[in-house]
C-alpha cells in the first residue's frame, strides 16, 4: 500500500482544486468551434487560455496539408526514426526551421517538453555547469536535471545575479550553458537577452533560448525575443514548440553549431520516441510558412494585446509588467482565485488559474492568453466578464 | 559540534526567520522556535518554491552557489549549515 500512499497528497491538491466548482486542471471541451471558441458545459466559451497565438488551428491552408498528408501518408509513422527511418517531410521541416532561424542545423522533436529533455542531455553531462533562470518551464529544469549537470539558478531576469555566477564559477563559466526563455509564459515578460549575450561574450559561455512563446509573435519575422532585441546570431542553440503560434504538436532544436547534427545519435528522448505523425509536420510546415508571409497576423495579435491589457489596467486590476500577448491578473490569495477563474469560467471565458507553488511568486494570477483570432467583441467580453467580478476581489 | 557550526546554524535560522517574515508566511510566528533539527518543509511547511527562493537567500548571503541536485540529504538547518560549510570551505583536495 505505500507504494501508493503517495497519491493522498494529489488528492488532496485535487480536492482543493475542486473546492470552486470547476477543476481548473480538468476543464472539458466539449466542442471546439474556432480559434477562440468552444463549448463548456454546453456553454459557449471564448478561450483566452489556449496560447493559439496566431489562431491558425483552424486555418483552411494549414488544414488542407495536413489533410493531404494524411491521404498521400498516412496517419503516423508507427516509430522513432532511427528505428523506422525518417519521412523526407520531416528534413524538410528541419532544413526550413533552420533556415527560419538563419542557421545551419535544425532537429524535429515529437513535443516540446521532449525537445527540451532531448537537447539538454545531450548537451549536459555530469561535471558540467548550467546557469538556470528560476522562473524556466518545468521542460527546461527536468532537461538539466535528467543530465546531471550542476545547476545553478538565478533569479528571474536578474542580469546581476547571472554575471554574479558567471564570476562565481571561475574557469567553469567558459564552458558552461546559460538557459532561459525567450517571452516567459506565466508574466508575459522578456527575458534582457541583450544583456544576457554580453554576459555569455564575456565569459565565453553558450547560450540557450527557449523561445517556445515568442515563435511567431516577437521580431520583424516572428523569430522570437532573440531577433526582437537584435541577438539573434548570438544564441547557441534556439527550442520551441509547434503547440503554440504554429498550432500543432511538436518541439525543435536549431543551432549554428554543427554539433546539433550528432544529437541524434545521443539524444534519448529523441532517440526512443516516435517521430511526428505526416499531418502534424505537414501544417507545421504551412504554418511556419504563414509567420513568414503573413505579418499581419502578428500586427492584430500585439493589438488585441495591447487593448487586453490597458482594459484590465483601466479597470483597476494589477498586471503584469509588460504588455504581451500573455496577460497575466494578480489576485492574491488562492482563496480568492480561485473562485474569480470559477465565476468567469460560468461566464463563459477560459483562463489559466496558477496558484502557488506553481505560480513563480507567492501570489495566484489568472493568466490570459491573446490571439489575432480574437475579435474585438471577444477581447472586449473578456475585460466585462474580469470588471463584473471584481467584488470577488 | 564546532563554534563555526554553530554559529552557520544560528546565521541560517535567522535567515529563515527573516524568509518567513519577507514572504509573509501563516507560520511566521513560530520563527523562535527555529533551531538546528528544524525541518523546513515538515516543520514550516516550505512548499518547493519557497524551498528554492530561500536557497537563494542563503547563496546571497554567504557568496556561493548551490547546486539544485546536492541538496537531496538537506532537510535540517543543521543540514543546511553543514552543507554552507563545506561550500565556504573551498572543494576538497
């Protein structure tokens, strides 16, 4: 019986997490209807939780190639490349995200989280060093974790404390692996990767940008935070994922290092798990070809963002520290956010709840996700359905 | 049991008094009650984010690192100050 005691603990997170009504881990779709749309419990549902960016889910073209992916090859690949060979989609996704990129070397992961754990324990092993933002994804700790790195944190965007460990390591620092993200995806806040390049120059350490929310949003050319604050050819090595702005399922590598080509040979996660099924790649592809041509996609995200955010700051409630299309409403208390995601969720809007430990400070947010497939009267809808409940608080 | 352990143990309990107080935590007000065979997280309940910010608190204050997987076997402030000891002791020959 002990080896399953352990679950009294999660069932007593889930019977908190209940206390509102609605499990905020558990919430169901009963239908989707578009970008921004769905039913729950047959209630339409705008979604201001789903990261979908750029809205291209539902995009006829990114649609119709993974469509006809399916008919011309079928609906998966039944297993890893190494074992079941590649599919010539699969390198063209690659050759393309590089490209993308301006570097010479893209790899294709099954996920995202998979593409994080596949880079770092290759790039990793035991003895060497890692410089971690506290705030990273669960992806990039669980990476540095599995190789068995030494791994430092420092504080959340903290240049200082970052240059402070730098000089802590001594000779190390010059052969060590600074992680972070690009456009943090709890805040909606950036990482200073201008300063952070300066700080890798001087020591001669490499650097690692998870740009997994910033693909598609930030930059001239929707390359992320990197080409946004002009450092893009100084990033070692760029992931992100396909589940976001490029609306699919799926993780990547790119690099200017050659090395990145040898990974596959190292990289358990890459190695054991089946590739991505014809359809996934083939709307990737369309869909990375659509951040390329289609900025205006990006111009009508940054404005429903832009509005979403000064709405929630007109109607008094405290945001994050700065506009993206991630906004995230401080609440305080779980007690009291807990009840405010419930209500608004009767109300027909689909947030994100993160209540502590897994919000990066002690307080619980509502997190809200904006895309360009929002209409104004769904970004508006938003603002009144948050402004309503505002006695909650 | 030497001076300098005691006196880590009692610099690390202050610390964590002073954690406790910063972030406002419901146990604040059993910080006196802080000594060397305190357990963070089963006598003041330190979820694991407030488990990782208050090892921060504790690089900051005595200049070093701490590497996230050595700290497996470190659940007391004794723990804590053992391990603070070694660091400030340089690595071993």
């Amino acid at each position: 019986m002990a080896l399953l005691d352990k679950f009294e603990t999660a069932a007593a997170i889930r019977d908190q997490l209940q206390l509102g009504g609605h499990d905020p881990t558990q919430v169901m779709m009963e239908q989707i209807i578009s970008p921004t749309e769905g039913i729950v419990e047959g209630r339409h549902t705008i979604l201001a939780g789903t990261n979908n960016y750029l809205g291209l889910t539902f995009d006829p073209a990114c649609i119709e190639a993974g469509r006809q992916a399916i008919e011309t090859q079928g609906t998966g690949t039944t297993g890893s490349r190494m074992a079941n060979g590649s599919f010539a989609q699969h390198a063209a996704l690659e050759r393309e995200l590089a490209d993308f990129f301006d570097v010479d070397y893209g790899m294709v992961f099954s996920t995202g989280y998979g593409a994080n754990l596949g880079i770092l324990t290759a790039l990793l092993k035991p003895g060497d060093a890692v410089l971690l933002d506290a705030d990273a994804h669960a992806s990039l700790y669980d990476g540095c974790q599995m190789s068995g790195a030494d791994i430092f944190r420092f504080r959340h965007n903290d240049v200082d404390a970052l240059g402070k460990r730098l000089q802590r390591l001594g000779e190390r620092a010059g052969d060590c692996l600074i992680v972070t993200e690009g456009l943090y995806s709890v805040m909606g806040d950036c990482a200073p990767l201008q300063e952070i390049v300066a700080l890798k120059k001087e020591f001669g350490a490499l650097l690692l940008v998870d740009e997994a929310h910033s693909l598609g949003v930030y930059g001239d050319q929707g390359r992320g935070v990197a080409e946004a604050q002009g450092v893009l050819h100084e990033v070692d090595f760029f992931v992100g994922t396909f589940s976001k702005s490029l609306g699919a399922m799926g993780g990547f590598c790119a690099s200017r290092h050659r090395q990145l080509e040898l990974v596959r040979y190292v990289s358990r996660p890459f190695i054991f798990t089946a590739s991505s099924s014809p359809s996934i790649i083939a709307s990737t592809r369309e869909a990375l070809r659509q951040i390329r041509t289609r900025p205006e996609l990006r111009e009508t995200l940054w404005r429903n963002a832009r509005r979403l955010y000064a709405g929630f700051k007109s109607e008094g409630f405290e945001v994050g520290p700065e506009i993206s299309p991630v906004v995230a409403v401080r609440l305080g208390a779980k007690e009291v956010a807990l009840p405010f995601w419930n209500r608004l969720l009767e109300k027909g809007i689909y947030t994100n709840l993160m209540v502590p430990p897994a919000s990066p400070d002690q307080h619980s947010y509502i997190r809200c996700s904006v895309s360009a497939a929002h209409s104004e009267q769904q970004v508006e809808a938003i603002i009144e359905a948050f402004s309503s409940l505002r006695e909650l608080l | 049991m030497n001076t300098r352990h005691d006196e880590l143990e009692t610099k690390i309990g202050k610390l964590l008094a002073s954690y406790l107080e910063s972030s406002n935590h419901p146990e604040l007000e059993r910080h006196g009650e802080i000594n060397g065979a305190t357990n963070l997280v089963s006598d003041f309940t330190l979820d694991s984010f407030q488990v990782m910010e208050f090892m921060m608190e504790l690089e900051e204050s005595f200049d070093i690192m701490i590497d996230m997987n050595s700290l497996s076997n470190t659940h007391t402030v004794a723990d804590l100050a053992r391990f603070v000891q070694q660091e400030l002791a340089g690595p071993a020959e």
